[in-house]
C-alpha cells in the first residue's frame, strides 16, 4: 500500500464528500463518503494490508519528477 496513494485517497474522498453536500445541500453525501472511507480504512486493516509494501522499482517518471508543470 502506497501512503502517498492512501492520503490522496482520502483527501479526494472527503473533497468529493463536501461538494456532494453542498451540492444537495445536506451533510448526508459528506457523511456517506467519510463512512464508506472508513469501512475501506478498516478492511485494510483487518486484512493486514497497512504496511508499505512496493511491489515494483519506481523510477523518477512514475514518482512525478523531471515533469514540466
């Protein structure tokens, strides 16, 4: 699993959760999206998948480096 991955993860999740719920004008979408977030957080955990684990050498492409902007 991928920490940088996770946290992009979550931070979308809960972005996405907010304009749901100011789209319909109602925490529940925000509610919603945090729940299932953390159902998804809990399975990783029970299934032991929390520790970093890279399966394959990145290179400085794949990492985001020596892009242009």
């Amino acid at each position: 699993l991928e920490p940088r991955q996770l946290a992009n993860f979550v931070l979308t999740t809960m972005e996405g959760g907010v304009m749901l719920a100011r789209t319909h004008r109602s925490f529940d979408a925000f509610d919603l999206a945090v729940a299932s977030l953390r159902d998804y957080i809990d399975r990783l955990i029970r299934s032991g998948t929390t520790e970093h684990h890279d399966p394959a050498p990145r290179t400085a492409a794949s990492r985001g480096k020596g892009r242009t902007p």
